[in-house]
C-alpha cells in the first residue's frame, strides 16, 4: 500500500493557542503540518507569515507544509526558508517563472511544490513535472476553510497521478479543501497520497481519532 500522509491545516485551529493546537497535532498522529499563508490579494483572506512559521518550528518536529496563497510568492521565500519551513508550495496563476521559482526553493533546502486552482488546467505544470517534489490540486477555491470538496476534482486527480507516473516523478500529490471521512476514500483511490484536512481535524471532538479515521478511510479501501 502507498503512504497516506494526514496534514492538518492549522488555518482552522484556535489561533490563541496556537503552539498547543500544532503540539497536540503531533501527539495526535499528523504526518505534516500544513500552513496555510494568504496576502489578501491572490486569495480574499489575510493570515500569517514568517513569525508565525518560526514560532510553529519550535513547537513541533513535523514537517512545515507552507503553501503559499500570495502574489510574488518569490519575496517570501528567503524569510520562511530560515524560519523553518520544510516545504513550499506556490501557485502556478502567480508564477509565471516557475522553472526559476521552484529551482530556488529547492536551493534554500525546501522542498519544491506547485499548487492548481481548481480552474487551472494541468497543463500549466507539463513542463515542470520533473522539477517538482509536490503538486497540490486543490479542490476548493483557496481562501476559507470549511468549504465543500468540488467533485469534478477526482478526475482531476486521476488525471494528474497519470500524468506524475508517465513522467515518472516521485512527487507527492496532495489534496487541499473539504477532506473528511466522507470524501477522503475516492481522493485516495483517484492516487492522492498526501491530504490537507482542517475543518475535519479541528471540528472533531476528538481530532486524533479523527485523524486515525482518515487514514483508515484510505487503507480500508484499497
Ligand atoms: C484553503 C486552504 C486549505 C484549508 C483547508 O484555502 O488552502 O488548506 O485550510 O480547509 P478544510 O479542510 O477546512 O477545507
Ligand atoms: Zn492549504
């Protein structure tokens, strides 16, 4: 069976305390945990930067999953390289020197990742296949947590695992916006390996029993 990687986004979590919301994610069993940072400008909504992914770096030995709903996503890369991110993920309507863009995350020691919206055809990471260590459909509009899963994204998904083994990359696929216990199976069986779930872990009474469900959700159906 494939890995199923959980990323709780702490989008959703209680931002008065956020240093025990991500310690109890990792006592919860979460794989990575996924940061959600908007500008107002590519996305309606405004949340963190840098200070915030530093003080989550000291709470936490997970991996930092930071996906990046700004424009110029360049600018920030220096500043949330050294405060701790593992990971980051930018979005292709905003990246129009992707090539470039990824190659330097790569070289602060990040991991690369592209994100689509659920408008932008798959077509505008063709060329860049190779150059990835994530592609993130997303399967909401980017902004607000909480919102439905779009269905017309499973046959995105498909379409993007295909297109990921025919090029044979070993990027991760990851799927961002209304996961939960009811909608992660077909995700997972259309080859989504890494899901982003905030609104499911956070509104949980008990978020690792949640979280164990998600998984199981996938592994059950294999
Ligand atoms: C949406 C964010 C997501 C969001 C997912 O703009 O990128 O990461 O937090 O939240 P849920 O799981 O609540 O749809
Ligand atoms: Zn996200």
């Amino acid at each position: 069976m494939s890995t199923v990687r959980i990323a709780p986004s702490v989008l959703s979590a209680d931002f008065a305390r956020l240093g025990d919301e991500v310690a109890m994610l990792e006592q919860a069993g979460a794989d990575w945990i996924h940061v959600d940072v908007m500008d107002g400008r590519f996305v309606p909504n405004l949340t963190f930067g840098a200070k915030v992914i530093e003080t989550l770096r000291r709470r936490t030995a997970l991996p930092l999953d930071v996906h990046l709903m700004v424009v110029e996503p360049e600018r920030y890369f220096d500043d949330f390289a050294a405060a701790g991110a593992t990971g980051m993920t930018i979005h292709v309507e905003v990246a129009p020197h992707l090539n470039r863009q990824l190659a330097r995350i790569r070289e602060l020691g990040c991991s690369a990742g592209v994100a689509l919206n659920p408008s932008t055809s798959l077509s505008a990471v063709e060329e860049v296949l190779r150059d990835l260590d994530l592609l993130l459909v997303m399967s909401v509009n980017p902004g607000f947590g909480g919102q439905s899963f779009i269905e017309g994204s499973l046959d995105k998904i498909a379409r993007a695992r295909q297109r990921l083994d025919a090029a044979r990359s070993g990027a991760t696929l990851q799927v961002d916006g209304g996961i939960n216990r009811d909608t992660i199976g077909s995700v997972w069986r259309a080859g989504a390996d890494t899901f982003v779930a905030g609104h499911a872990v956070f509104s949980a009474s008990d978020p690792s029993a949640e979280i164990a469900m998600l998984r199981s959700r996938c592994a059950h159906e294999a």
